[in-house]
C-alpha cells in the first residue's frame, strides 16, 4: 500500500507595477485586452480587422438611406391618399371607389429585367419647400378642374449605379463608308396641326398638363418625376422626361411649353458631361426624340444636337465583334459591358437601328448606319436561333448568342422583332434580309410560343426555355399586335392581322380582369380548364409602370381596321390611369399593386414613357384624323419618336 504523495507548494508574491497594485483600472484592462490580441493567430487576427473595416464601410453606405427614409416616415406621418376622379369625357363617370389609405411608396419588390427598367445613377432633392402631402383624388368631370390639397416633402432612397470604365479614353475611329445611295429625306418635314378635337383628345390633353405641370415645377431640367415626394430623379442627367416629351407636345399642340422645353434643349443640355449612359435607352429615347422633333418641326438645332449625341456613341461599337457594349461614358468617350458580363442584351443591340440609320440620312455620314447595319448582318448568319426565334444575350467579344435555349419576346428580345420589320418599312421595303428575319420569326412564335387560355380561350405568347413552356407573358408582349397589324397593312400575310386581332383581345383582358383595371407587369395564364379565370398575377408581378405597349396597339388596331372598340378601350384604360395612379398636386406614379382597389399602394415614380408614348398613343388612337401622323409616311420607333420612311 502507498503512502499519499507529497505535494509542494510554491507561494509567488506579485509586485506593483511602477509601484502601483492591481486595481481593475482602465489601464489594466486595455494591457489585458491587448495581451489576448496579441495570443491570436495571425488569419485570426485579419479576419477580425476585415470585419470592422467592411462593417464601418457598409454602416457609412447605409447612412443616407436610412436618414432618408426617417425623414420620409415623419414627413408622411399623417398622410392619406385619395382617388382621382375620371377624366373629362363623353361617357359617364367610372364609379367611386372607398378612398384609399396612404401608404409610403415601395420599393419595387424585384428587378426590373426590361428595356424601361436599368438602375439610377443618382437620385438628389430638387426642392425643400414646406408643403403639404399630396393626394391621389378623383379628377371631377368638368375638363380643367383640379382640386389643391395636402401636400408634403420626402427624401426618396439614394441609389448609385455605376460601371467598369476603360481606360486610357478611347478614340472612335471613322467606319469605313459603305457605298450605298443616299436616302432622300421626306419633303414633309413639318406636320400639320391636328383639327378639330374631341372630348377624349382634350381629357388627354389635359392629362399631359396635369404631368408636364408636375415635372416643371419639382423636377424640371432633370430626368423623371417623382410625383409624391415632389422631387426627381436622376438616370443619365439629361432631362430625360423633358426630351423625351417634345414630339409630343407638337402634337398635342402644346406650344408654349414646346418653346420652354426647346430654350432648355438649347441652353442646358450638355451633352459632355462625364456620365455612364446606357446605349439603348440613351439612342431610343433621346437621340430618337431629338430626330423625330427635328422631323416635325424641321428645326435646326434639334438636328445638331442629334449628331453630337450620334458622335459621342459611337465608342460603343469599338468590341472585337462590331456587337455594341451596353455602356457608354459620353464625356470620356469610353465603354464598357455590365460590371457582372461581357454579355449585352439582344433586344438592346438591335434597337438603336431606325435612329442611327435615320441620322446617317440627315447628316449625310454613313459612319452611324454602317456601324449599326454591321450589328444586323452579323446577327442575321448567327447561329442558336430556333425557328427564327433568337435567345435573349449576345457575347460582345465573341459576337455569338449566349445563354442558349430561352426564347421569349417579352423583357430582352421584344424589340429585336419590332425593328426588323420597321427598318424594312423604313428603308422602303428593299432590305430583304430583314423581312426574311421577321417572316422567320413570326412563324417561330406561332409554332413553339402561341397557346389559347381557359376558360375564355384567349391567345396569348408564352416563353420557351430548354423546351419547356411557360404560360408567362410580359406586358411588353403587347406590342406584338400592332406590328403584325402594320405588316399586314404593308403588303405582308392577311393571318397576321387575324392574330393581332385575337392578341389584342388578350392584351385588353389584362387590364379588364383586373381590379383596377390597370395590367400588371407579367400575367400567368391558365392552361386547366377547371380554373374561372384565365389570367393569374403573382404577388411580384403586380406593379403597372405606366406603360404603352397596350395603347401602342390599340393605336395601330384602330387606324387599320377603323373599329371603334379599339378607342373604348384605350379609353377605360385612360380614365384608370386617372382614377388609380394620377397625384393631386401634379403628374402620375406607377403603382405596385393592381390588384387592390383600396391600396394600390403607390411607388412615386413618373417614367419618361407616360409622356413620350403611353399619353402620344392615346391622343392619336382618339383622333378620327388618319392622316395625322400617316402610317404610309411614318414609322414609331420603340419609344414613340416619329422617323420618316425613305421614299428614295
């Protein structure tokens, strides 16, 4: 048996340091803490340092967002909204509806994935002025009756957008001149005054004061509304909305407030200004605004500035594969793609034609139509395409599709179609490669896209991906019957308009099956006969923008078949506009819910397109003037703007 093993004690006695004793005092804890620092790992150590500094940076970007928005809560504290009555017109009011509860514009809830929707550059205040909230109220019947309430101030989120930019800076080297004859321009340069108006003509003419009267006095100069808050937003800094509204304003002969936005034109564009633009949107909605007025009007100025703009986006062509980047610095004179891909949307690169095209004609340098009709050529040899039908990106270094296997003529491809029938009409139907494209095309979408819904048996476009059908259809769709309606009306296959007609009439249930009778974003449509109704919305599809793509089609419907249900119509969907989404105090916002009558809880926001289009389409398709912008003398691009066919 063991005896217990002895155990020796040591007892150390701990000195003072610097004569003092252990007292729990700061200087004692930061020495502890530092000791502990000093224990860790190295990697420990740097993933404690990148957390702080990426915890400091993100807290410094979230700053002015979240200051913002506590200013917006106070500023809308007591706020309501109400509806607005309908507009002027000759049938009876739309009825009343229970006054809708305010609510603080949202965000929207997803992406915006089509050619209306890249992000802000920058969004700033306009004006600190002290008011009262306004309200969305019902417009009273008697034309020109606008009631003044409640008005106030917010502060809407800052967002920033920024690309890649290529340095050193750029030189845009001429294109080679192609031999090809000169279009002669069309003689009619300035259109006629349209006559005598009717009762919907004025209810829209007043609808365009009502917004330009907002624009004017809190956004003026800038690029969109932002009707609410009474403050603006900033895309491109290039007065996006106010371009963009001049062809309509001739029109509508709305010439004082043509000869301001003109003076504005004249004295504060500046088209240097260091600033990434997008291509797409810059070529269709300004440079194609700035053609069309000249055209209409056949001032000088209007021409000069389209030719500087011309000019300074031509570096997007400068890509290995003669395929546009989608991003152009008009100061530096540089480009770039996406910062996320290489890739540029094919709807984008095939959209800018009938405005590079038309500029080669009045300024006599072939550099803009050569750099764009290279674009079509390439494209029209690709292969990836199904029946016609083309995928939705294209690789600006390789000049091949990618993303094979989607094929849609929503979001990223509508216009490819569009323009390949406009360019043929606009180059006096000789280019036949475009016409074989759009022929293709055409009969690729009735083949792999065409299905009928239940009940109602409506016809409708859904989308194809790896063959595998998707009832999804985007508003944009909308387009598509009133260009097949203009080709059939230029000599092409009668069951074109047959479809458009039948397409037409699902376009107008996507408004009517709705409770606002606004449409959304994207429907789903029923494919079971059991359901009871034939268009399903999903809860991140039920925004409405403002946009024209119905009333573009009803437009070109009625002038090709004279059939008034057309303008009923446009008409229904006029006085929604009114009832749901037009602000007391000046303009309209788009609106994130369609399918409450109650709360279409609205996003403070005025696109440039309700002015440049969605009010232009109306006006015309209410006009009994068919000569008024005559569809044998005149093609639309994308965004409205009026280009002239060639007649040489």
């Amino acid at each position: 048996m063991y005896s217990p093993q002895r155990r020796d004690f040591i007892s150390v006695t701990l000195g003072s340091q610097a004569g003092r004793t252990y007292d729990n005092s700061k200087t004692w804890r930061r020495q502890s803490c530092w000791r502990k620092w000093k224990q860790l790992s190295r990697l420990q150590r740097s993933l404690i340092v990148f957390l702080f500094v990426f915890m400091v940076v993100s807290g410094i970007a979230a700053y002015p967002n979240l200051s913002e928005r506590w200013q917006a809560n106070e500023s809308y504290h007591d706020g309501e909204l109400k509806q607005a009555k309908p507009a002027v017109g000759p049938e009876a009011a739309v009825p009343f509806a229970k006054a809708l509860p305010f609510t603080q514009p949202q965000k929207p809830r997803r992406p915006n994935l089509n050619k209306r929707g890249p992000p802000v550059l920058q969004k700033r205040l306009s004006k600190q002025e002290n008011a009262e909230e306004p309200k969305i109220v019902q417009k009273e019947n008697e034309a020109g009756t606008i009631s003044n309430d409640k008005e106030e101030e917010e502060k809407d989120n800052m967002i920033s957008w920024r690309g890649m930019k290529i340095e050193p800076e750029q030189v845009t080297p001429a294109l080679p001149d192609t031999k090809k004859e000169e279009p002669v321009p069309n003689e009619n340069a300035s259109l006629k005054e349209p006559g005598a108006l009717n009762d919907r003509q004025i209810a829209v003419i007043e609808a365009f004061q009502h917004a330009w009267k907002g624009y004017k006095q809190y956004a003026w100069g800038h690029d969109e509304l932002k009707p609410i808050s009474k403050t603006y937003s900033e895309w491109f800094g290039l007065g996006l909305t106010l371009v963009d509204a001049l062809d309509t304003m001739w029109i509508l002969g709305q010439h004082e407030e043509f000869e301001e936005a003109k003076k504005w034109v004249v004295d504060e564009l500046n088209l240097g200004k260091k600033v990434d633009v997008n291509l797409f949107e810059t070529t269709i909605r300004i440079l194609g605004g700035l053609l069309s007025v000249y055209n209409l009007t056949g001032d000088q100025v209007f021409l000069e500035k389209a030719s500087e703009l011309g000019n300074r986006l031509m570096p997007a062509f400068n890509t290995p594969s003669k395929i546009p980047y989608s991003d152009v610095n008009i100061g530096r004179g540089t480009a770039h793609p996406p910062r996320w891909t290489s890739d540029s949307t094919v709807a984008e690169v095939t959209s800018i034609q009938l405005e590079f095209r038309e500029l080669s004609r009045l300024t006599k340098e072939e550099k803009y139509q050569a750099a764009v009709n290279e674009v079509m050529k390439r494209i029209h040899k690709l292969g990836g395409k199904k029946d016609g039908l083309v995928p939705m990106f294209i690789n600006t270094n390789s000049g091949q599709f990618s993303h094979l296997g989607v094929y849609t003529l929503g979001a990223r491809a509508d216009s490819y179609y569009e323009y390949l029938l406009k360019q043929w009409i606009q180059g006096g139907r000789r280019e036949t490669d475009l016409l074989d494209d759009y022929l293709a095309a055409i009969e690729g979408v009735k083949k792999n896209l065409i299905r009928k819904s239940e009940p109602k048996k409506l016809t409708f476009v859904g989308e194809l991906s790896h063959n595998q059908f998707s009832p999804k259809m985007d508003h944009l769709v909308c387009f598509l019957p009133g260009t097949l309606a203009l080709g059939a009306h230029h000599g092409l296959n009668a069951d074109h308009m047959e479809l458009a007609k039948e397409l037409m009439e699902t376009c107008y249930q996507m408004y009517a099956q709705i409770e606002t009778g606004l449409s959304p974003e994207i429907v789903h449509f029923n494919l079971s006969p059991h359901n009871s109704k034939d268009v399903e919305v999903k809860p991140a599809d039920r925004h409405n923008l403002l946009r024209p793509e119905t009333v573009e089609s009803l437009f070109y419907m009625y002038r090709l078949t004279r059939d008034k249900k057309y303008q009923d119509w446009g008409w229904q969907i006029l006085q929604n506009f009114n009832k749901y989404t037009r602000v007391e105090t000046g303009g309209y916002t788009s609106i994130n819910n369609v399918r409450s009558s109650e709360n279409p809880e609205p996003r403070d926001k005025m696109e440039s397109f309700f002015l440049g289009e969605t009010l232009k389409y109306l006006f015309l398709l209410f006009s009994d003037d068919f000569n008024l912008i005559s569809l044998d003398k005149y093609i639309f691009n994308t965004e409205a703007h009026i280009l002239p066919i060639w007649t040489t």
